[in-house]
C-alpha cells in the first residue's frame, strides 16, 4: 500500500456536537457517514455516534426527545465501556492509511476522527479509504509486480 496518509483521503471536519438532540442527530446520521465525530464546544473530539447507538437507544425505548449524542455515544474502542472514555479513537494527520485499516478492523468501527492534538480536523470512514484504492497510483508499479 502506498504511503498515503490520514489527511490525504480525510473528509474535513464532519461532526455533531455534544448537545446535538436525538432529532437533529438522525438527520445527521442520514448522510454520508454511518457514524460522526462528537465534539465539545472547542472542537475536541470526545466520542462517536453511530447509527448502532440509535439502535441501542431505540431499543432501550427511548425516543428522539429523550437522548442527545453525548448520552448515546461510544469512544471507538472494541471494548464497549460503561463509563465515560477519556480516550476516543482517534488518529493524527500523518498516520498512514494502514494504521486507519487496523483500527477500523481492531474496533469494528466504520469512521475514525482524524486530529490534531485533541481538536477535530477530518475524518475518515471507509468509503473514503476505497475511494482511494480506486485512485491511479494507490498501489505502486513495483508493489504490484511482486503480487502477480
């Protein structure tokens, strides 16, 4: 795989902020994005929200009036935690698109912030890394002759 790195096929800044209501926040989840960043009100990432925490909390019965995204949002990590993640997955601009490919795997998560220091900057979800697949020069001539 080419050295691409985590700016290079970002989507920029894409969120929902922490206060979002539950009614604002599924229009959001209709887009692009099966997942979103959630943000504080200095742009720093502090969880994500996916179309499973709808799920999780329509299954709880809860309705749209009765959650918000920082009441239903994960960190990212594979191991779901009951209490509050000081530690959202995240990666830094020059992370390569390997290192995104892992944590996507590790976590089984479909979008990964892109930051730098803690404030969101892009992000990337996994149509993005197979846009960039299909791009001419993704894989290079010398890569590709060893394969065939």
């Amino acid at each position: 795989m080419a050295r691409l790195t985590a700016r290079d096929i970002m989507h920029p800044r894409a969120s929902v902020p922490a206060k979002e209501n539950g009614q604002e926040l599924i229009k959001k989840l209709t887009g692009s994005y099966p997942a979103l960043p959630v943000v504080n009100d200095n742009l720093e990432v502090v969880g994500i929200v996916s179309e499973y925490d709808i799920i999780d909390a329509i299954k709880e019965k809860r309705t749209i009036h009765e959650f918000s995204a920082e009441s239903i949002m994960s960190c990212g990590h594979a191991a779901h935690e009951q209490e509050v993640c000081r530690t959202p997955v995240t990666v830094q601009p020059n992370a390569a698109v390997s290192e995104v490919i892992d944590l996507m795997y590790t976590n089984d998560i479909s979008v990964v912030p892109v930051v730098e220091g803690k404030k969101l900057i892009g992000i990337i979800g996994r149509k993005n890394i197979i846009n960039a697949m299909a791009e001419k020069g993704f894989w290079p001539e010398e890569e590709f002759q060893k394969r065939v």
